[in-house]
C-alpha cells in the first residue's frame, strides 16, 4: 500500500487529499467499490443525491469495517432542491439513503438562477446548524458566485468542487479559493481518462515509474488541491491511490500546467 494520503485544511475542516468519486457508479458494483477503496486507504468519498448511489455508497462503508469518524463523506444537493425548506429536506432524505447521522461535507451541486442564492446559502447555513453536517460548500460556482456565497454565507464555506484538470485550465478560479480561504476540490481530474494517454504525461510517467494518470494525480494534490478521480475495479483504485511516494519537480509541474 502506498503512503498515506494527506490532508487539504480549510477553516477547521480537515480534508483527505485525495478521495473517490462515484459518479455513474450503481449497484453493487458502486458499494464494491467503496469498500474495496477504504481498505486500500481511502479515507474521503465523494457522492450526491443525483447521483442515486447513496444507498450503495452506506452500504459499502459499512462493509469495509472502516470507523465512520475516520472517513470523511460528501455529498451534493441538486439545484432544483437548494431553495429553503428543499434543501434541508434533500439533506435529510440523502442521510436516510447513507444511514449517517451527518455529512462531513454538504454542496450545493449546481447554481440554479432561479432561486435567489441569498436564500439557497440560508438553507445550506441552516442544514449546517441542524447538526445535518459538519461543513458546507459548494460546486460549480464561479469567482463571482463564491464571492457573493461568501458574503451571504454566516457559516464557513470550505469547499468549492469543479471540474479541473490540465486541459481544463482553473486557475483563476483555484487562485480565488486560496485567497478566501477555501479548498479546491478537483472533479474529473483525469479529463473522463484522456490525459492517461497523454504523450507529455506519459513521458514523465516514464521517468518515475509511474502511469500517466498517477502523475496527472500527482500534479493536482502537489498543488495542494483535492482530487476525487472515479474508478471502479480494485487495481485502478489502487493505482489512483499510490501517487503519495513519488515527487514531481517544478519543471514537470510547470509543463504539465502549461497542457
């Protein structure tokens, strides 16, 4: 097993480097997944009541004999439910389908125009209070809208998860976060798997020993990011996961940044 992934700090939180994401993940093969992730060392997963996995993402915590305490859990409300009252209700709902008495992380999945963000950032402060989670966040906002949900906000916002990788360049975005103090928690980090083959990834993969995707990886926690890559068989998880022994240069990281 590789080292122990570390931890990203935002305003009390606590967050593992380095998590799994479970979009499109169903069934057993999702609880599978789980449970095989947290015995390899996993101690962060990521889910959301779109997603319809919750139930199985329970399932597989529980199955893996991990201690609760020790695995931090995410999950997203969707943007037709962030409104007051729906949003504590999707809270509820989503910790009935995890068998959980709380989140450590709660988003807002989506903006959603329609519903006054004022009113959205009361009920995410409020399913906070309610004991629902430990911290709060949000997805998919932008400069302007984590500004304006920082300011609306009376409990700490910690997170902001959006789709980044080096083709997907966030660096605004990632250098607005650092200055409010919040984490950057990367989805789709691998680019859906493209950037696995990726000719300059793979180079320096080569120099390693290491995949193109560990070093993709590698490239997002060196930063001081969260990365939450989806995988479902045992040995891609492993191979996710064994990015926390090796070192990229600041070369290596610049010419990865520049893709």
């Amino acid at each position: 097993m590789s080292a122990a992934a570390p931890f990203v700090e935002a305003q009390g939180a606590r967050i593992p480097a380095l998590g799994l994401g479970t979009w499109n993940l169903r069934g057993p093969e999702c609880a599978e997944a789980v449970a095989d992730a947290l015995a390899l060392g996993y101690r962060h997963i990521d889910t959301a009541a779109m997603y319809g996995n919750e139930r199985e993402v329970g399932q597989g915590l529980r199955a893996s004999g991990a201690k609760r305490e020790e695995v931090f859990v995410t999950t997203k409300v969707w943007s037709s439910d962030i409104g007051q009252g729906d949003l504590q209700r999707s809270a509820e709902a989503s910790l009935t389908r995890l068998q959980m008495a709380s989140v450590d992380l709660l988003l807002i999945h989506w903006p959603n125009p329609s519903i006054p963000l004022k009113d959205s950032i009361a009920a995410l402060c409020d399913a906070k209070r309610r004991g629902l989670a430990r911290h709060i966040g949000v997805s998919n906002f932008s400069i302007d809208l984590l500004r304006r949900a920082i300011a609306l906000s009376s409990e700490p916002i910690i997170a902001n998860q959006c789709e980044s990788h080096p083709r997907h360049n966030q660096a605004p975005l990632i250098k607005e976060c650092r200055r409010s103090g919040v984490a950057f928690v990367s989805y789709r980090p691998l680019g859906k798997g493209a950037l696995a083959s990726d000719p300059l990834l793979k180079r320096i993969a080569a120099a390693h020993g290491k995949s193109a995707a560990q070093v993709c990886l590698r490239w997002h926690v060196q930063q001081g990011l969260v990365a939450i890559p989806k995988a479902a068989r045992r040995e891609h998880l492993a191979e996710n996961f064994a990015i926390f022994d090796f070192a990229l240069s600041e070369k290596e990281m610049a010419a990865i940044s520049a893709i």
